[in-house]
C-alpha cells in the first residue's frame, strides 16, 4: 500500500459507522490508530514544506486585502476567495508578478519540495502493518458505504 492510499483509507475508515461486528469494528479502529501514526508524520512533513512560502503568503494575502477592499470592507466571493476590485485588477496582477519574482528562489524551492512530497506519496510503500478480517467478519447486513470503506481489509479465507 502506497502512502497516499493509506491516507485515503484513513480517511474512509474514520467515516465507518454502525457495523455490528466486534471483529471488524476492532479492524476498523486498530487500523485508523495505525494509519494515524504515519499520517501524523506526513502531516508535519507537509506543514514544513507549506511553511517555506509562509511569508510569501502572507504578503500575498495582504496584496489580496488591499485591492479587494471597498469603502474599507474587503469583499470575498461566496468560496471565500478574495473579490479584486475591478478597476484596480491590472495593478493587482502587476503588484502578484512582482511579489512572485521577488519571491521567485522560496516559490521554486517549494514546488520542487512539495513535487517531491507528492512523489513520496503515490510511489513509496507504506510501513503500516494493517489488521485484516476476513468476509465471514462482516454481518450480512452492512451499508454499502461501510463496505466500501472496510473493502481494502478484507482477506481472503
């Protein structure tokens, strides 16, 4: 199991709910404590990469506050995504080039990092050391989210 699969069935294994089997419920909560851990470690791996360009960020969101701002009150878009003022678009574009060119070393040194990350991610095998069950585990009435979600923990007998 690739790393970024272990983080997907982490992520589908905390959203199981009312199997009633001891078994696969014991399954289902050693193996997110298992992929917690590792996930855990990841996590703080990506924070450093992300906090490379943190300044950069913040100078951008700063840009972003200004050149959004009418009579004061920065206006947002329904996702939350800074609303640039029409009139002022142009400057603001030219204000981001030259932030990114000032910026240009640490934003490069971040894609190549978070490259990299993503790399590890999809290509290198998990350590994780799962818990499995077999299908006679699993009571005959099951949803077929949770199925889903335990299908990678299967075995077969």
């Amino acid at each position: 199991m690739k790393h970024k699969e272990g983080i997907d069935l982490l992520t589908s294994l905390t959203e199981v709910k009312g199997i009633d089997s001891f078994k696969v419920n014991y399954a289902v909560q050693k193996n997110i404590a298992v992929l917690k851990k590792e996930f855990e470690i990841l996590q703080k791996q990506e924070q450093e990469i992300i906090d490379i360009k943190k300044e950069f960020e913040a100078k951008r969101v700063e840009l972003c506050e200004v050149y959004s701002k009418v009579d004061g009150i920065v206006q947002t878009n329904p996702d939350k995504t800074f609303k640039i003022v029409k009139e002022k678009q142009a400057e603001f574009e030219g204000k981001i080039i030259e932030l990114k060119e000032e910026y240009k070393e640490v934003l490069e040194n971040f894609e190549l990092k978070h490259k990299e990350f993503l790399s590890f991610l999809n290509e290198t095998e998990s350590e994780a050391k799962l818990h499995y069950i077999t299908i006679s585990d699993i009571p005959e009435k099951i949803s077929t989210e949770n199925t889903a979600a335990i299908f990678p923990l299967i075995k077969e007998e």
